[in-house]
C-alpha cells in the first residue's frame, strides 16, 4: 500500500524450458517464462516530484529512478557488458545499479549523501552549514592522510565573535569517518547482489559528492574494486563541455532517455 510500480526490467527470459534467453522476440515455443527486476517507490514521493516539476512550468512525462538515468548518460555500454556498479553520491541519497551481460541487475538507494557529511562538518567543527558545505568544496578530502597536519582555515566569527581556525587534517578525519560509511553500505549492496565477483569494470562514481579529493581511492581501499570517476556525456559525440560535471549526470541522463522514448515512439508510428 502507498507504493507504486516504477521500472519492470526483464532478467531473462525461458522458452520452453530453455533458460537464458535474452531475448526471445523471433522464437518460436508454447510457454515463455521470465525473470524481472521490479522498482517500486512511494507514491506520496512521486506526487511532491510531480509538483515540484509542475510549479517550474513543466510537465512530467514519465519518473525514472535517479542511478537508471545516472547510468545512460555515464556508462559504456561495454562496461555494462563486462560488469560494473555505478554509485551516484548525490544530495540527500546515494544510488546504486549494478550491470552485468548488459542488463540491470540490482538497485538500491541508500539515505546517505553530501548534504549528511556537510552535517557532520558543522556539528564536529562548529560553524555555520554554509560554511561546512564551502569548506568541504574547496579544502575537504576523504582521505586524512593525504592531508598535512600543520595546514589550518580561518572561518570568520559570528558578528562581534573571533573568527575559527580548524584544521584541515580534522575537516578530513570528519569527511573519512562518513565516507567509509557510506561505502561500507554499498559494499554490502554490491555483495548481497550476488554479482560482486562478477563486476571487472568494478565501479563508476558519479554524483556532486564524487567530486570530493581522494575519494576514489578510499571506494578502492574499501572495496578492493578498481573505481573512476564518471562524467556525463563522455561517451556521446560532441557533448556540450559545460554539462560534463559529476554533478549533472541524473539530468543529462534524463534527456537522453527522453530522446530514447521519442525515437522508439516515432518508429513505432511509421511501422504502424
């Protein structure tokens, strides 16, 4: 109750007991049984989205859930052939698909994001939220050892107050403790997926929060994966140059599979 049926994503299908069909459309049988892949999200979400979408003067034609679209415009189709896991580390949540032999095999999305590690910044350091989010930006790292220890930011007081000196070597002890934790959860996504030791294009980060410094060697050291970063578009001829940023891969992966949709519609209408 409360949700609804976002995404159906065939596995694969079986044709008269012969299993393994990827796809079965030209055969011939008498019975077709498949495997899918069902994502379903709450409904009272999806309405604030549609709102949201409506008040900026659009209209929503379909929802599509974030690492889906994240994946279309970051990942090679021969990295979805070979095995890989495409984490968004977004705002408020980091999402999770796992690709093996080219199809979607497991989602998840978990409640942890940038805007939590800019929280543990402003409670661990004292300051201001905007300025937690501008020091991670521009000093933060999510390995501590990769910092020196001497090197410290002055963030102005409140008025009439002393400014603060923090050190950067704490501002990433900070980053690393949640970072690791937000891996440790993908981690245990990747496995219980049971395609963990299937994945040689290991993983893909994409997302504003990939942007932090260091952080694809910590997703290593973690995982023991290979990992690199994603930028949209990169394997799409003549992309625009300003929309190659972590942080713009769900949106520019939404028009692409906009464009997919209006090409599979307008073929349909000249076969019809």
């Amino acid at each position: 109750p409360g949700e609804e049926i976002l995404h159906v994503i065939p596995q694969e299908f079986t044709v008269d007991n012969e299993q393994g069909i990827k796809d079965p459309i030209g055969m011939s049988g008498v019975r077709l049984e498949a495997n899918f892949h069902i994502i379903t999200g709450q409904m009272a979400a999806a309405q604030n989205i549609y709102k949201c979408i409506r008040k900026a003067g659009l209209e929503v034609d379909q929802l599509i859930l974030e690492p889906l679209a994240s994946a279309a415009s970051v990942l090679s189709e021969e990295e979805k052939e070979a095995g890989v896991a495409l984490v968004d580390i977004g705002g408020g949540t980091t999402d999770i698909a796992i690709f093996q032999d080219g199809i979607i095999r497991h989602t998840a999305v978990i409640p942890f994001g940038g805007n939590v590690i800019s929280d543990d910044i402003r409670q661990g350091c004292q300051i201001m939220k905007r300025q937690a989010e501008q020091l991670k930006k521009k000093f933060g790292s999510a390995l501590a050892q990769e910092t020196k220890a001497n090197e410290i930011v002055c963030i102005p007081g409140l008025t009439g107050r002393k400014p603060k000196e923090i050190a950067l070597r704490t501002l990433s002890q900070i980053i690393e403790a949640r970072m690791t934790e937000i891996i440790e959860h993908v981690h245990y996504e990747v496995r219980s997926s049971g395609f963990g030791d299937q994945l040689i294009g290991g993983i893909v980060l994409t997302g504003g929060g990939s942007q932090l410094k260091h952080v694809t060697q910590l997703f290593q050291f973690v995982t023991g994966l290979d990992c690199r970063l994603g930028f949209p578009g990169e394997h799409i001829t003549n992309a625009p140059e300003d929309t190659s940023i972590p942080s713009y891969s769900t949106g520019v992966g939404l028009v692409i599979k906009g464009y997919d949709r209006i090409r599979a519609k307008s073929t349909d209408d000249s076969t019809e």
